[in-house]
C-alpha cells in the first residue's frame, strides 16, 4: 500500500486544484464542476467513478489535451505556479514532456506504429533534454529505460516496431517515454484496460516501483476501486461531474464514507466478503454535467432525503486532504 502523503511538513502540493469546473467548447455546457484537491511530492493518488463520471474528462482538460473542452473556472496551479485560465490549454501543454508525464487508456494508439520502438523514446529523450536522438548516449539511455520497466532484450526491442509486443509490453514501452522526460508527475488514465489481471497487476506494481525509485508523484485513474484501494493512498470518488469523496484508500471498506464510495465497495468481491455481501447499485447512472445543485447521486442513494436533491452540494473549498460531499455528513471527518 502507498503512503498516505508525505510525512514533511514542509511539502508542499506539487499539483493543486480549487473549485475547478470543465465546459464543451460546443454551447459552454459544463460537464465537471466545482472540484477542489491537491497532490503532494511522491504521493499516488487515485481518481475513480464510473464510466462517464469525468474523472478523464477532468484530467485530460487539466493537461490540455481535450481539444472539445476547457477549464471554465476555478484556479490550478503546479509546483509552486498558477497556470492562467486564459491560454490555459497551451501553458499546460508546455508541462508535458517535462515535468509532467502522461500515460494514456490505449498504448497502441499512442504509439506510432511506422516508427521503431527506439526512435520514439530517443525522441522523447531529445525533446526533454536536448540530446541529439542519433548520439550514443541517447541510445543507450533508452535501452537504459526499457531495461527499467522490465522490457525483455532491450537492445534488440530497440529495433522493433510497437506491433511486434503484447499490450502489457507496448504500456511499458508507453511508461518508459513517459519517464525519459524526468517528470515530476506522472498521470496514468486506465493504464490497464484490456489487459488480463496478472499483467494489470505487473503494470501497476511497475508504476508504484518507479514512483519510489524516482520519487515520483502520481495520478492514476481507473473505474477500479478494488485495484485503486490496493495500490495508492488516498482517492477521489467523482460522480456526475462532481467531487463526492477523498477518502483514504485504508478507510473505505472499514470506516463510513460517502454513500456513492460505499456503494461502489459493495459491487466488489473480496476475500472478506460472501456472495450475498455483493450488490448492484440501483438505478442508471447520471453521467458528467449534473451540476453543482443538488446531489448527483440522490436518485440511487439509500438513505436520501429531500434536502439531497434541492440544497447545493458542499465544496472542499478549505482544500482538506479528505473530503465528503454528502449533504447528510456521511464519511465527513
């Protein structure tokens, strides 16, 4: 399990975002609203909801990278610098490839497959630091890299096209561009979709590894919050465009939390469960643009009451470390 947070009192957030909402360019419908968290240096932190919850609506626009949508409001900033709403896409784009690398959904996709596996982390090396991609320090950083993140017979991979590797190999291969630009963050949105369990696991246990070995910080993002609960220290439970939860990921299971957190854990099997402790949510499920009034969650909660579906919904505007937005107080410390 990953550490809470760093225990020195002198961190400071690395990444640091306040009431931040997220609109479509097309007719300025906002989709994500009013999410207020921070991450410190070398902590991994978890980001989880279900499909269509925001969760990598939110974090693509973030790193600029959602051409359909922008940060509307709210104030960001990273490793001690405001990034300014207006122009916010180009100035959050200038942080990847430095301080911060992004490891994406598909692997393939982003791989290009017409050019060789090395070229394209030795040009991930150049454009970091400048390093000429034909000089043989570049390469043998590179083969350096893939060595790290476990890729068999580096030298000879080197060489070889993306189409040539397994998925759990062309994730690494994703990681190890990601980890040429010595960043300070590295955001992971599913990074083990459509991989078997056991190399789901492998990646994970990679991330986790790298992040010690670098004192890296991470965001991983996944609709998993068995996989999340085992792996990180704290997650942030969005739902509908909303922040409802930051719980410490040792609490959820053992301690009360938001209802939407709650009823997440109870569609999972665990060891300590039996098959009648496993249950469905009720209902359909409210994608991202709900709002900030009212609970997007109301319609499925257990224990809702009129003021869930009419009062405005509580905002982790003091930037606490955990947070619930359950209007009842459920899973607030």
């Amino acid at each position: 399990m990953a550490s809470l947070a760093p225990t020195n009192a002198d961190d400071r957030p690395l990444l640091e975002i306040r009431d931040v909402s997220v609109a479509l360019r097309n007719g300025n419908r906002t989709m994500v609203a009013g999410v207020s968290l921070s991450v410190r240096p070398r902590e991994v932190f978890g980001i989880v909801g279900e499909s269509g919850s925001g969760k990598t609506l939110l974090t693509r626009t973030l790193l600029g990278l959602q051409d359909d949508a922008y940060v509307a409001g709210g104030s960001v900033r990273f490793n001690g610098q405001s990034l300014p709403i207006d122009g916010y896409g180009t100035q959050a784009r200038k942080l990847l490839g430095h301080s911060i690398g992004f490891v994406p959904q598909d692997p393939f996709a982003s791989l290009n497959p017409s050019m060789r596996i090395g070229k394209q982390i030795t040009e991930a090396i150049y454009l970091a630091k400048g390093w000429p991609m034909g000089a043989e320090r570049t390469r043998d950083a590179a083969i350096s890299l893939m060595a790290e993140v476990g890729i068999p017979e580096p030298a000879l991979a080197f060489n070889q096209f993306p189409d040539q590797f397994s998925g759990g190999m062309r994730q690494r291969m994703v990681f190890a561009i990601a980890l040429a630009q010595d960043p300070k963050l590295l955001v992971a949105d599913e990074p083990t979709t459509a991989l078997d369990a056991i190399t789901q696991r492998r990646v994970i246990e990679l991330i986790l590894d790298r992040s010690r070995k670098h004192d890296l910080a991470v965001i991983l993002i996944s609709h998993n919050l068995e996989l999340l609960r085992q792996s990180v220290g704290r997650i942030a439970v969005l739902y509908g465009g909303q922040l409802l939860n930051i719980v410490a990921s040792s609490d959820i299971g053992h301690r009360m939390v938001h209802p939407y957190t709650e009823a997440l854990f109870d569609c999972i099997p665990t060891r300590e469960k039996t098959l009648a402790d496993i249950r469905s949510i009720p209902g359909e499920p409210v994608g991202a643009g709900f709002g900030l009034r009212g609970c997007a969650f109301a319609s499925r909660c257990p224990y809702v009451v009129t003021a869930c579906t009419t009062a405005d919904l509580p905002r982790n505007s003091a930037m606490a470390p955990s947070f619930s937005a359950c209007i009842l107080g459920r899973g607030a410390s």
